[in-house]
C-alpha cells in the first residue's frame, strides 16, 4: 500500500468529504492562507472556493457559534485552530451551547460540528501554545473527543467525525504530522468509540494518548530488550471510549501504565484507573500508574520543557519500579525531540 | 527638548541592534523561542513609553522586544531571558512571548489575542481605586479588536472612565490575513469614537510625532478623566513569527516595504536629529555605545548558566 503522511492523511480525509458532501465547509484562522494549517488544508481553496474554505477574524467564541447555527441548519463545518489554547476562548458556544445542542432539542436535532485543534509542542512553545485539553472537553457530556495518533487514523477517524451527527473535538499533536504510513486510497472510516492495539503483548498494557503512543513503543521495544513484553492500546476516542478495549487487555497483562499527553491531574488517566479498578480488580498484580505532563504551566526553556513532558524513558523507568526490575542504562538510547523527529511508522 | 529626542533615537537605536543580533545569532539555535519581531514597529513603544513615567505600567502581545526595551531599558535582562538562563528574573519559563519586568511597569504580555486589553483594564481600575496616579498603556495589534473581549474592556473603561491608553499597533495584518478578509466594518477609530474616549490616529514612523501625539491623548486621559485610543499605523517588516522576510509568499509585496523603509523609524529619527543640528559624532557614540551594550548582554547570556531543573516546580503558587 502507498505510504503518506498524517498530515496529507488529514487533507485528503478533507479532500474527500468536501467532494462527496457538498454541505462540508472549512473555515478558521489562516485556513486559506499560503501555509495552509502546516499542509493539511492545502487544494481546498483552489478545489471549493473561498465559500467552503473560508478564512476568519480572530473571533473564536463567535466564530464557534456561527459554526453551531450553520450546524443546526442543515451544514457540516469543520472550524480549524491551530493551537488547541486558542479553542479555550470558545469554552462558552461548547459548553453552554454546542454540547447541550440536542440535549436542548429534545434529540430532534442536532449539530454536526467538528472542530479539529492542534495540540503545540517544543521550541519554547510555553505556556499559551502547548495545552491538551482533551480531559477538560472529555469532561462535558454532549462532546466526542477524539485523538489520532497513527495517518490511518487520522483519514479514517477525520471522516468518522465530519459524518457523525454531534459536535466532534478532533485533537491534533504537531509533532505526530511529519509520520509516514500506509493508509488506504479512497474513503474509509475508522469508527468513533474504537480503541486499536497498537502493539501485542503479555506482561503489562500502557494506555496511551496521541504522542504518548509514540513514546510508549520507542519504550516497549527498549523493554523488549530485557524479556519485558508490552501491550499498547490506543483508544483513539476518549469519547465515547472503547472501555472493553482497555478491560481485556488489563485482564490479560494484570498490569496498567496510563500515559497521557496531558496534565495527571483530573485528567483522562484518572478516568482509566478508575475504570481498570473497577473492572480488573481481583485480576490486578499492582496499582495503575499514571503518568503525564508536570502539574505546571509548561516552560519555554529547553531543559525545562524535558522535564515537564515524559517520554520513552519516563515509560521504561516507571515500569521498572512497577516490575520491581532494576535500572537499565539508558545513555545509548536516542529519544525522540523537536530536532530528532519520529517518522513513523509504529 | 532635544536631549529627549536624542534619547528617543538611542532606545530606538538599542532595539534595532537586539533585534539585528538576534538575526545574527539565532540560527545557533540557542535562543529556543519562537521570535515575532518589532522590526518597523519601533517608533510605536519608543514613543509612547516616552510619554509615559516610569511609574506607569504597560501591556503587549506576543510581538513584544521593543517595548519591553522601550520600558525597562534592560537588555542584559531581554538578552538572559531570550537565551533562557538563570540570569534572567524569568529564568527561561518565558521566552520571547511572555516577557515582563513588575519592577519597571511592564506587566506582562499574552500570545492570546486581545487577553491584555481586560487585563490592563483591571490594572487601571485597580490604579483609580488606589488613586495612586498612575497610567496604564496597552498594546495590541489591528487583530485584537476582532475579538469580543476588546469591545467588552473599551465598554467597562468607557462606562468607569479609568486611566488607560489603548494602543493598537496597526500593520494591516494579521499573520498572512488582510483586513479586507478581516473587518466588517471601515474605519476602527470611527467605532471606538463612539464610546465615551478620545481618539487619536497617526501613521507617522517618526518616534517624537508618536511621544506628542500620546502626551496629549494622556493629558486628556489624566485632565478629562476618559480613557484614550491610539491607532498607530506601521509596517511589519518580518514573516509574523520568524527572523526572515517573506515577500515571495505572495501575500503582499516587497514594494509596500520599500516605501516604509524609506521612513524607516531608526533612520528617519538619525536624519532629522542631523537636520536640527546634533553632531554626528555624538549619534554615532551613542550608536558604538548601544551596540557594545547588545553585544555584552548577548555574551553574558550565552556564558550564563541555566537554572536547575527543580525549578520547574518552583512559582506555581505564592510561596512555593
Ligand atoms: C485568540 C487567538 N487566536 C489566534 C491566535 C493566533 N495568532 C497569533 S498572532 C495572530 C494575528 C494577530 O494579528 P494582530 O493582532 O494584528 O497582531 P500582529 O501579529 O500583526 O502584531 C493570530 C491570529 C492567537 N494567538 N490568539
């Protein structure tokens, strides 16, 4: 099969829903723009017109309700930010308005949103170009939630969510754009609501979260090194979420490591560990751990950044306190960084 | 009267060489921040922080080195921040974006479009309750009044007549994007005329046309008690973020520079300084001194060390 990138995986998803649904229509700050959101909205102007493919004022909080009337009218429009912090200034027309939309109506009707928003990461990035957020929207009954990590992925979870009949957050990560992969010619869907093994195993699952995926198998083939044989699942959807997924596999391994790309805190893997205890309790060799971003804003300067995200070698070294193994040296191993970009593909 | 001017010409001097030693130097990639450049701007801060006491405080946005220059004057601080060292009162969590200096009135600056203009308004309602006198200028770009967030800030400093001066730095961009693409509406001063505030509108690039323009729009703000609005017109000579130009991207053309350049804030200012009799020699002492300074900061910075990693931790909350 052809290999491409997540983000021509996205394009095309775009390419292809807009030619086959005429009441798709993308709009967002810099969408039509020569840099086209980093390639992935590139030919949409030139295929649609400025009336599909329509750049805006800096009016997130209007501009999402907009998006929600023309929803509720009877369109599909995708509303593009290419920084997930930005979305927070239309925390309102989501929570107040586009997750209650139908709830509202009765379920007589309801609004086929999808907002895709791309999560920032390195090159001192800080603290207003970095955020997740997936949790927070999570939070809030009436919004999907869903985070490709793999091109497949990105095409067949993209064109789920601009056919699904309710507001979709589409969570992006920058650093997962330039990965290679084989992805299907043509219109495929991957359906919202279904996790996928990323990688089989015996002795322990990780439960990861978009750029956590990358880092939790750069830290199983390490691990496999030493005997240790790790299971990835990748939800994809926090919601709704493939709980069964998550379940089975836990109920095999009888050890759980949730990664997020995201604060610990409240987050999503809380929502894991709760579900894994719940569930697998008696089948449990250890507590779940959970690891993710520093509980702070995050920094600019390199060093600290490091800190405050894991990555492969946080993985291997909290799963070696949980198999109680000792230490491995580490120093040969090249981890992934905003100069050493992962390809792909998994 | 001409000592201000001439010290007008060396802050606009000091910026112009940080910036140039930032092109220099950041392809060493050292300076791990994302870099949205004043160059064409400078005139703007520079002028209207001369107009302002040390004591009064300011904003910015993202697209913040010449006014955190034009504030504080400290370079060694500007150079240790950008570099991310322990130096730095930041000490690196900050970078380019987020610069800012409580001491010297500069109170912070926000990557989020049009989120200082609240902010500032807060600082300058909290100034009037403490009736200490002092003056809040925010700057934003033409882009930030597109956010319903200004027009509910101008309407609470109209409604409460606070000491603040809003002034929108205007390049007719935002990043790649027109005002024709952008704006609903003709002139932005016009609306804003409509609330109960003076405006003022200027598209010259010379610094001292900037400071007496915003002296009489404070004087108004101190005498009449209503906030003011300044629209100043200029150029971004730069990509939106990045240290390189970018007129082949095709959104506008490199002759619109050339006829900016040709005022071009920097030399625009050394040329009538010249034309009102200051001696060259003393613009070009104060030209050796300001890019000594820059390169001594620079140096210092790059032979700083970086802060240890606990203190990732460390300024979350008051007292930790
Ligand atoms: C709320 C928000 N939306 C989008 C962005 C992305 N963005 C960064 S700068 C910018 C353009 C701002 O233009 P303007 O206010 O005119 O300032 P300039 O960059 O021209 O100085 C945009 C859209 C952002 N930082 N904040």
């Amino acid at each position: 099969m052809r290999k491409i990138t997540f983000c021509e995986a996205l394009n095309e998803a775009l390419v292809e829903e807009m030619e086959r649904d005429p009441s798709v229509f993308i709009y967002g700050i810099g969408v039509p723009d020569h840099k086209k959101i980093f390639g992935s909205t590139n030919h949409l102007l030139e295929k649609f017109g400025p009336d599909r493919c329509l750049d805006t004022p800096i009016s997130e909080d209007a501009m999402t309700g907009v998006g929600l009337g023309a929803a509720i009218n009877g369109l599909r429009p995708i509303h593009v930010h290419i920084r997930v912090d930005f979305l927070l200034l239309a925390m309102n027309q989501l929570a107040n308005m586009a997750s209650s939309c139908r709830y509202g109506f009765g379920g007589r009707r309801g609004a086929p949103l999808v907002i895709r928003a791309i999560v920032g990461r390195g090159w001192g990035q800080g603290f207003q170009h970095s955020k997740s957020m997936h949790a927070v929207m999570a939070h809030i009954p009436g919004l999907k939630v869903v985070l490709p990590t793999t091109p497949r992925d990105a095409k067949g979870l993209l064109i789920a969510a601009i056919r699904d009949d309710d507001p979709v957050l589409f969570f992006e990560h920058r650093w997962l754009y330039w990965q290679e992969a084989e992805v299907p010619e043509g219109s495929f869907v991957e359906p919202l609501g279904k996790g996928r093994i990323l990688r089989k195993g015996s002795d322990l699952t990780i439960v990861a979260t978009s750029w956590m995926n990358v880092e939790a198998v750069h830290a199983a083939s390490i691990l496999e090194r030493r005997g240790v044989s790790i299971e990835i699942v990748d939800p994809r959807c926090l919601v709704p979420l493939d709980q069964a997924i998550i379940v089975e596999s836990v109920k095999k391994t009888g050890r759980c490591l949730v990664a997020d790309n995201d604060w610990v805190y409240c987050g999503f893997s809380a929502e894991v560990a709760a579900l894994v205890s719940d569930a697998c309790f008696g089948m449990l060799k250890g507590p779940v751990k959970r690891i993710g971003f520093a509980q702070t804003p995050c920094p600019t300067v390199r060093h600290l950044e490091n800190a405050f995200y894991p990555n492969a070698e946080t993985i291997v070294r909290t799963i070696e306190r949980m198999l109680d193994l000792p230490e491995m040296d580490l120093s040969g191993e090249r981890f992934f960084s905003h100069e050493n970009r992962f390809k792909g593909p998994f | 009267m001409i000592d201000e001017a001439i010290d007008i010409y060396r802050k606009l001097v000091l910026i112009r060489r940080s910036e140039e030693a930032i092109r220099r130097w950041y392809g060493q990639d050292e300076m791990k921040t994302p870099m949205h450049m004043s160059m064409g701007e400078e005139a703007i801060p520079v002028g209207v922080c001369a107009a302002l006491a040390s004591t009064d405080q300011v904003m910015g946005t993202y697209r913040t080195h010449a006014l955190y220059l034009a504030k504080t004057d400290d370079v060694d601080g500007f150079f240790a921040e950008l570099y991310g060292r322990a130096s730095s009162p930041l000490r690196g969590k900050c970078g380019s974006m987020h610069l800012s200096a409580p001491e010297h009135g500069m109170m912070g600056c926000s990557a989020i479009v049009a989120s200082a203009v609240p902010v500032s308004t807060g600082l300058a309602f909290a100034n009037r309750y403490q009736a200490n006198g002092k003056l809040v200028a925010v700057f934003f770009g033409d882009g930030a009044v597109e956010g319903g967030v200004f027009w509910e800030s101008l309407n609470f400093a109209c409604l409460r007549q606070l000491p603040i001066l809003l002034v929108c730095e205007d390049n007719g961009l935002a990043v790649h994007t027109l005002p024709e693409t952008r704006h609903g509406y003709d002139s932005i001063t016009q609306l804003v005329a409509g609330y109960r505030c003076d405006t003022w509108e200027t598209d010259s690039t010379d610094a001292v046309v900037v400071r007496d323009l915003a002296r009489r729009a404070i004087g108004r703000i101190r005498e009449g008690k209503r906030p003011g609005f300044l629209r100043c017109r200029y150029y971004r000579y730069l990509e939106h973020v990045g240290i390189n130009t970018d007129f082949d991207a095709g959104y506008r053309t490199e002759e619109g520079y050339r006829e900016w350049l040709a005022r071009d804030p920097v030399d625009l200012r050394r040329r009538l300084l010249l034309e009102q009799g200051v001696p060259e020699e003393r613009l070009c002492r104060i030209e050796a001194v300001e890019t000594e300074r820059v390169r001594q900061a620079v140096e210092k910075a790059k032979a700083a060390e970086f802060c240890n990693q606990s203190a990732l931790y460390e300024g979350v909350f008051a007292g930790a």
